[in-house]
C-alpha cells in the first residue's frame, strides 16, 4: 500500500514533466518555422497526455485515502506512471542538450531536431498510448482495472477484445492499453528500479535539500586548469586528510580563492575516493535568502548528496521519514544530525566541506559551530571563510587553521589564460607578448593575494582597443579593491544610460538569481507603461561590458539556463555601502512586478503563453505587499485580475507548488491578508 502523497506526487511529478516538454516543444515549433508535421503532431500528443493527467492528478487528489487502500507498487497504474516519467525524463533530457535555457528557440532555430523521423513517430505513440492508458484510468472500471496487476489487467483487456459487442474504437484504444501494459512484466527490473528510485525521490524531496552541484560547476568552469594543487602539498592540509585533526578551517581575505580552491579539493577528494568513502559539499551564497541558508538546509544537503550514492535509503533514515509524513512535520536540528550520522555509517570514512561561512546567516553561526563540533566526531569537516575566530573551545581545540593566498604562480596561468580571450587583432600587435609579461609581473605585484583584484583589472584592460592604451591604463591601474570599485562606478555613472545601474540594484535588491531573460524584460517593462516592446530590451552580449565586469553571466548546471549575477560578493557588501539608489529600490521592484503581470494579456490565450515571458514567475513571487503600503488597493486589484487568467488546474498547481502561491479556494479563510485573492507564505 502507499500513502495519499506518495499517489498524488507520482501523478504530479508525471505532469510536470509534460509542462516542461511542452514549453520546449512549442518553443521549437515557434523558433523553426519549418518544424514539421511530426514535431508539431508530438507537440499536440504532449499537449493531450498533459491534460489528461491534470484530470487524473484531480481525481487522486480527491479519492487518494480509497486509492491507497489498493494503490500499490505493482499496479499496473504505479507503473504505467513511472515508465511515462522515464520516458518523459528522458525527451526533456535530449531536448535540452539543444537549447540553451531562456534562448532555447533561437538556439533551436541553428539546430536540426535531433530525432529522426521514425523516432519521433515512436515518441508520438509512446505517448498516445500513456494518455490512452491514463484517460481509462479516469473511469470508475479502469481505475480498479488498473490497480491490478499489469498480468491480471492483460488478462481482463485481451478477454475485452474477445467481446462481441465491442467497438472498433474501444478495441483500437485497448490495443494501446495492451501495448503500455503487456511489456511491464518483461520490464520488471527496470521498472523496480524506477520505483524504487521514485519512492527515494520522495525521501530526498521531504529533507528539502538544496543541491548545490549546479554551484560547484559554476565555480569549476571558471577554474584555470592546474591551479589551486599547492593546498595538497600544505602542511595542515596533509594532516587533515591524514586523520591527524577532524576539521581544517581555511581562512583567506576577500577575492583569495577560496571558493575557487575548495572546488579542487572537493574534485580531488572525490577523484581519491574509494567505492566506500562519501564526499558532500556546501557553498554558502550571500544572495541567497537566509531560509536556504540554515544549519538544517546544510545538513539537508549533506544527506541529499550522500544518499545519491547509496543504493538504498538507510532503513532508519525510512524510518524517520514515514513517522514524519505520518504527523506531517519535518526534521529539527537534532534529527537532521541524526540522520547525516545513520546515511555515514554506510561509508568507511565521510568528508564534508563548507565554503564561505563567512556568507553565512550571522544569527546562525553559533549554531553551526555546535553542529560541526558533532559532526566531526563521525566525519572530516573543512570550512573555508574570510579570518575570524571560532567561539568554541571545543572545536578550536580540534581545529586545525591554514590561510588561503593566491598564489603567484596560479595568478600568473590565471593572467595568461584571460589574455587569451582577448581580440586577434591585438593579440597580433608586435607589442603584445612583451605587454602579457610585463602585465603578469605588475599584477601579481599588486594582487595582494586576491583573484577578484586581478580579475577585475584584466576585465579593464580586456575593454581597451589597443595594446598602447592597455599600457597606459596598467601604469594606472588602481591596486585596492574599494578604489576599483569606486572608479568603475563613476565610469558607469558617467555614461549615457541607467541601464547599468539598475542593473545592479536590481540585482542587489532581488537577492535570488534571475536568468538573464527574466532581467532584460524586467528593465524593459520599466520604460514601458502600455505593453512589454521586445525592442526596448538590452541585447545579452552589452550586460556585462555596460556594467564594466561587476556582473556575470554563467550557464546553470542543472537547468540549463543562463544566469546573472554580482561578480563577488565584495562587489555586493560596496554596492550596499555606496550605491544610494539601492535603498527604497524595493518598492520600484515591487511596482514594476505587479506593473509587469498587469500588462501580460494572458486570458486571451493558453497558459503556454506564459512561458514566452522568461520574468513572469520571478514577478508573481517577488510582489511585495504590506499592510503599510498605500498603494495596496491598486496591487489587490492587479493580483485578484491576475488570479483570473491562471486558467488551467495544471499552472495553478505550479503556481502554488513551486512558487508558494496561495489562493483564496487554498487558504479557506486562515489569512487576513490585505490581498484576499494572493498571498505569500514563507516557505
């Protein structure tokens, strides 16, 4: 038997993976204007087999305790659900290969689709025969049918075929019921392993775990190759990983490297690891909300990515999980431990390392540092963050410290490896090789142990035109941080447009990533009052030269979109102290997301349009109503129009699951919101 949630987030999970291969679908068919009769015929087969399962996601959420009473992971049902996420999993996986996040139909539009004819055709069938099977579901004789055994449900359908009085049509969609069905025996070990991995996906989602790889790569992609190996040869690093002290604390000043060097190590460990050793890491963020960032989030992300290596879930970790679903409450500091403690005992040793703790919740520092005094008596702990001391005597008398310092010869591969990027013309100046040596030595001279300094000074550089003005501007450079930062902004300030510096507000007040689509319509709805004009948004390629490198642009891991963000966190703590517009900057934020969702003229068309607006679901999350605000009639009546163009259960189940959105049939009266139609729940 399952549970009543384990029913609806199998059906939830299938359904979402069809708004998802929708969105790509369309976006082809919408950037390829030759896309074909196949692509678009398996556009509208996704299209069906998506609202199909938005009634069947309706009808388990309605009668789940009865279902559950039957519902378990051998029906036909169970299984023709998970079978359909795989292969759904699988499609959304190929076709992001060809896209490009939030540029997916211009990427789309270079590419070939990556199918043949013939597979496509199949993909259609596959899926036509899931909505087939899940459409009988929706009936009150499918539905019991279903529950069975796919043995028994091949057995009561082949004896349908035999029926007299059956029509051709019944007949057609049994053979496509029999089709999904008949090969789930034959699948057995597969499908075991898609439940098995299901159920699991469930014990992962309840610790509500940040998954932090999409991190690690970011900060690996922008690694020069063989830099950061001197840490494998200090002396205390050489003792902590000999057992000589369970936790090494690395300290270095701002810009040093540290994220940088902690993803060698995590890299090298994992490289060193053997089949019973276990390797998790944090990477602390200033910009992320201080509810990601806790003891708890931390040690959830831990379990998260030790338990990917498992082939089972501990039994007390399952153990914890169903007494939990049973009262409907989550882990607390200590249980989290506990289970960090019982996933360990499945590895001969477990290393754990957490970068930037000095972008750590300062209220919750004190509380981490208990944490990692228990922690270190089951696993290897290293912590990098700027130089600070550690309130516990314990863990000082069990901590081992070194310092993190760019180093000059990484900083010299660093220099030469940005020179690189630089444009052929110049790279051919006969000056050139003599300047790329001449600019090492300087630079190293001035880092002061600081890849963020030299970094940004070769951003400078890389703007001039010539190898005479690089010369000139290097015998000027400035060598302290707060001075560049200075001279840039008066550089932006100077310039002709505020595009930049809203830039920059906008994201030092946003506090979240933002893909770079998000951001471009979001500036664009600002200067626009009646509609959102595509030729009123900045081109992708002038965001960070206009912001003179104090942003950045990186392609998300697991996503796949393209994300901007602050180039370090010093460049955010400066903005903070210096760039006025930020303060009150809020309340603009708040004015143009609610400005921004009234403009969207959504009701006329089908929630697919929403996708075309890369800001819109960062709008709806990111409205900001207080019961202070003056202006709260107006932003009422915005939201409760806005209410009324989600049109589909299936947009407002997203809307409410992954964004937090509660509306006034969800909330029954508990909340006294201003906004009686919209509010938001700190999650």
């Amino acid at each position: 038997m399952i549970d009543p949630v384990t029913i609806v987030g199998t059906v939830v999970g299938v359904a979402s993976l069809t708004i998802q291969l929708t969105q790509i679908l369309h976006d082809y068919c919408q950037g390829v204007s030759d896309s074909g009769s196949d692509v678009q015929g398996l556009l509208a087969d996704t299209q069906q087999l998506g609202q199909v399962l938005t009634k069947l996601e309706d009808l388990v959420r309605k009668d789940s305790l009865r279902l559950s009473q039957s519902f378990t992971t051998t029906s036909t049902l169970y299984l023709a659900n998970v079978r359909c996420e795989a292969r759904l999993r699988s499609l959304v996986a190929d076709l992001k290969k060809h896209s490009q996040g939030s540029q997916a139909r211009q990427a789309f539009k270079a590419l070939k689709w990556p199918f043949k004819t013939q597979e496509t055709r199949n993909i259609s069938a596959d899926l036509h025969g899931y909505t087939q099977t899940f459409q009988f579901a929706l009936t009150l004789d499918g539905c019991e049918i279903l529950l069975k055994t796919s043995g028994d449900v091949s057995t009561i359908l082949q004896n349908s075929l035999r029926s007299a009085t059956i029509t051709e049509e019944s007949a057609e969609n049994i053979g496509l019921i029999l089709a999904i069905v008949t090969p789930l025996p034959e699948m057995t070990l597969a499908i075991q392993e898609d439940v098995k991995i299901l159920i699991d996906e469930n014990i992962l989602k309840w610790l509500g775990a940040t998954d932090t790889s999409a991190k690690h790569q970011t900060v690996k992609r922008r690694r020069s190759p063989n830099t950061g190996q001197w840490i494998f040869q200090d002396k205390c690093y050489k003792k902590w990983e000999n057992d000589v002290s369970p936790v090494l604390w690395a300290q270095g000043k701002p810009g040093a490297g540290k994220s940088t060097l902690m993803s060698c190590i995590v890299d090298k460990l994992k490289a060193d690891a053997g089949g019973g050793e276990g390797v998790a890491s944090f990477y602390c963020d200033y910009s992320q909300t201080s509810d990601v960032q806790t003891p708890e989030a931390i040690l959830a992300s831990f379990s998260y990515q030790l338990l990917r290596r498992l082939d089972s879930i501990p039994v007390e970790v399952d153990s914890i999980y169903h007494r939990h679903r049973r009262e409907n409450t989550r882990p607390d500091l200590n249980e989290h431990v506990e289970i960090l403690e019982h996933i360990s005992t499945a590895f001969s040793k477990v290393w754990l390392l957490i970068d930037a703790l000095d972008e750590f919740d300062s209220d919750c520092r004190d509380d981490l540092a208990r944490v990692i005094e228990t922690l270190m008596t089951f696993t290897k702990v290293l912590v990098t963050s700027r130089p600070q001391s550690i309130d516990s005597e314990n863990l000082e008398g069990h901590t081992l410290r070194c310092t993190i310092s760019a180093q000059d010869e990484d900083l010299k591969v660093f220099i030469e490896s940005r020179m690189t990027t630089a444009s052929r013309g110049i790279r051919e100046s006969p000056g050139w090789n003599v300047f790329v040596s001449d600019a090492q030595d300087k630079l190293v001279t001035l880092a002061d142990g600081m890849f963020i300094l030299v970094s940004l000074q070769l951003d400078m550089l890389l703007r001039l035109h010539t190898v005479t003005e690089m010369r000139r501007a290097l015998e000027t450079i400035p060598d302290k941080l707060d001075d560049f930062y200075k001279i840039t902004l008066d550089r932006i300030r100077a310039g002709k447009s505020d595009k930049p510096l809203k830039i920059l507000a906008w994201l030092v007040t946003f506090r979240q990533t933002i893909t770079v689509g998000a951001l471009r319509e979001a500036l664009a709805v600002e200067d626009s009052t009646t509609f959102i004009d595509p030729n009123a948004m900045i081109p992708e390629d002038d965001i960070v030269p206009m912001c003179c490198g104090l942003v950045l642009i990186h392609v998300d891991f697991l996503t796949g979109f393209r994300e901007l963000s602050l180039a370090h966190a010093t460049v955010h703590e400066y903005l903070c102290k210096n760039l006025e517009m930020v303060h009150g900057f809020d309340r603009i934020i708040a004015k143009a997301c609610v400005g921004y969702v009234n403009l969207l003229n959504l009701s006329a068309e089908s929630d697919t349009h929403i996708y075309r607006h890369p800001f819109f679901f960062y709008a709806i999350k990111n409205v900001l109503v207080s019961d202070h605000d003056m202006e709260i009639p107006t932003m009422c009546r915005l939201l409760s129009r806005f209410m009324n163009l989600i049109t589909t259960p299936a947009t407002h189940t997203r809307a409410r699951d992954q964004f937090g959105l509660v509306t006034g049939r969800d909330c029954d009266g508990k909340f006294s919101s201003a906004c009686c139609y919209f509010c938001w729940l700190e999650r």
